[in-house]
C-alpha cells in the first residue's frame, strides 16, 4: 500500500517532513501547501508534487490524501498549527503536526478532543524518543534492568538568540525535553519552576524545573537559549535502584551503568544515526509505518495527547515560576 501524503507549510521544518517522505517507498508526495505562493511552488518543484495555498484549496480540489504533515510555525513556533490541522481532522484525514502542538491549550485540547472523537490518527514531530538509542534505553527501562525508578536529571540547551514572547524558550524548546521525560518516567505529578533571563535577554531564557512523577520518581529538567554551541544539545540520565544510563545527544552516545558493579556497557551511534537532524526521518518513518500497518487512532507513537500532556507540564512550570508555588497537574 502507497500512503499519498502532503505537507502544509513548507518552509525549513516542512522541507524536512517532504524530504522524508520523498525518500520513503511507502510514500507518495502528492501534495505541499503554503499561504506564501513563492514557498509552494518552489517545494512543487522541488519534491514533483502538486502546489496549493490554503488548506481549503487542497480539500476541495479532490486530491487523495491518506495523511498530511502540518509544519506551520507562528508565535512561539505553535501559534499557527490549530487552524490547518482542526481543517485537516473534520476531513477526517490523519495529521503529523510539528510540536509544540499549540501554544495554547485550548487549543490543543480542541484537536485532541476532534480526533478522538473521530478516531483519526494524530501525532505529533516528539522526534527525540524515535532514535535507536533511545528505544533502546527504553527497553532497559521496561525489562526491569534499571530496577525501581528513582530520577532522572535532563539537560537541553541551544544556542538561540531570537526575542519572541517571554515563554518562548519554555513553549517552543521543551516540548522535546518533556516528551523525553515522560517516554523514560511516567506522567509529571508536581512541578516547581526557577527562571532567569540571560544577559541582555528580554525573555526568560534559563530555566531549572524540578519534578515530582506519579510512581514516586523525581526529576528535574535544565534549560537554556543561552549556550554555545560546544556545549552540547542534550543529556539525559535516568536512575534506578539497579543502575542508570545516560544518553547525549539523543542518539550518539548511550551508556549503562550497574549499580553494584564497575562494568559498564557503551554505545556509539546505534543503528548508524549520527546526529540530531537525522532523528526526523527515524520519526516520519515510525509514523508511515504505524500507518500503514492500520494503527489505530489509539496507538500511535508520540501522539496528540502526549504533546498536550507535555504542554501541560510547561504551563505549570510557568505558573510555579509566576506564584512562587509548586504547582499540582
């Protein structure tokens, strides 16, 4: 079976979405979309697909479509996904869309509510739990191997100067941050937030948030647009009663660490993934896969549900932060 697909909003993210697809023999590309024509026509040419430039027009043209990415951007880089992606869902047809999945939660309630009333398939560009090393360490996780979890410390930071909303550092960045979390630990119970705004900063572009999870785990996260580039994308470490593990960079480097012993078990680039930008095609696959094996709405991967769960958790770190309260989700 050949899942005809298309992809709204074509620029650099949606670019990547259409190259995959482009690449993946399950696919056919029929369809890009921008409101910027320039944009549309270009990718048309590009990927030998059929250029539109409003979701209504792709709808009501008749084209086939088995699913559609939706890699708009916006205020916060989520500001613009509701309206194409709700479009989309009343179509009925299964929607990728790029985190976060809104910037506000209404919204993102709204499209999670429509698709599973509707049992359409919804996920959501959570790319960094798709890497080999991080299913691997997933099935440690699950095996029992580490034992009973006791925390996890997780770092990510960039270097990204741009000024935006005085959330856009916690909107925009730890949407990946959160699902990773939540795909090693469980669901977030309480949150306490600190934050600071880095030198000549108008946002608040540091971050420290501590976690509390439903299974009695704790955690904390640290964040930052403020870091240069030697200093690394991301670390996460998770820690139990029979060992940890710790794996940089969300595919590079993962190592297991008993606890009653000295022997240590290491991992180099697992399954010949290299580096961050190739964690799209990991992902954009598990999700062709997923649907052409006839996934139901209910078993997808990284899902709109889990985007919005993250979400959730951002919003009541900014609120920790606002009343100086630990915050209960």
């Amino acid at each position: 079976m050949t899942l005809k697909v298309g992809v709204v909003g074509v620029g650099n993210i949606g670019s990547i979405h259409a190259g995959v697809y482009k690449q993946n023999p399950k696919v056919e590309l029929v369809a890009v979309c921008d409101i910027i024509k320039a944009k549309a026509d270009a990718a048309a040419e590009k990927f030998g697909a059929r250029a539109f430039y409003s979701v209504r027009e792709m709808l009501d043209s008749g084209i086939q479509l088995d699913a559609v990415s939706v890699a708009t951007k916006g205020e916060e880089n989520g500001g613009e996904h509701f309206a194409p992606t709700m479009e989309l869902l009343e179509a009925g047809i299964p929607v990728l869309g790029e985190k976060p999945i809104s910037n506000r939660i209404d919204e993102g309630e709204k499209m999670v509510a429509l698709a599973e009333s509707r049992k359409i398939p919804y996920a959501v560009n959570l790319n960094h739990r798709f890497t080999p090393a991080a299913v691997r360490a997933k099935e440690w996780v699950d095996s029992g191997r580490l034992g009973k979890l006791h925390m996890i410390n997780f770092r990510m930071w960039i270097n990204n100067p741009a000024e935006s909303s005085p959330w856009f550092h916690l909107r925009a960045l730890h949407p990946h941050s959160f699902d990773v979390i939540r795909y090693f630990v469980g669901d977030v119970k309480r949150v306490a937030a600190f934050m600071m705004k880095g030198e000549g900063r108008s946002i608040w572009s540091n971050t420290q948030i501590l976690l509390e999870f439903e299974n009695g785990a704790i955690g904390n996260l640290v964040g930052s647009y403020d870091a240069g580039k030697s200093y690394g994308l991301e670390r996460c470490e998770v820690v139990g009663s029979q060992g940890r593990f710790v794996l940089e960079d969300a595919c590079e480097q993962l190592s297991f660490y008993p606890r009653h012993s000295i022997e240590t078990e290491s991992y180099s680039y697992l399954g010949g993934m290299r580096a961050f930008n190739e964690t799209f095609k990991s992902r954009i696959d598990a999700w062709v896969d997923q649907l052409a094996a006839g996934a139901a709405y209910n078993e997808i991967s990284a899902s709109g549900r889990d985007a919005l769960k993250v979400q959730k958790i951002i919003e009541a770190a900014i609120k920790s932060f606002e009343t100086g309260q630990i915050i209960e989700l």
